[in-house]
C-alpha cells in the first residue's frame, strides 16, 4: 500500500494528457455577441 503523505508531482502537460483545442475564445466572443444581440432585441420591443 502506499504512504498517504507521499506526494506525487506532474506537469501540466501529464495532468491534462492531451492537447486542448483554443476555441473557448470565439465560444465566449460569440456567446457575448449573441447576448448583447437579445438583450438589444427584448430593449426595443
């Protein structure tokens, strides 16, 4: 069994073990467009 003190050490590359995709940044651009676009909508109703 191990030693529940010992501490085990990884990169963050290891941690994550993969490549992530860059698309959050046009996933937030677009969703706040999106918003600004509704909330103008339902303001001039």
């Amino acid at each position: 069994m191990t030693d529940p003190e010992e501490k085990i050490r990884i990169s963050g590359q290891e941690a994550r073990s993969g490549a992530t995709p860059h698309m959050t940044r046009y996933i937030l651009g677009i969703s706040l467009v999106l918003v600004i676009a509704i909330f103008a909508f339902l303001f001039m109703k």
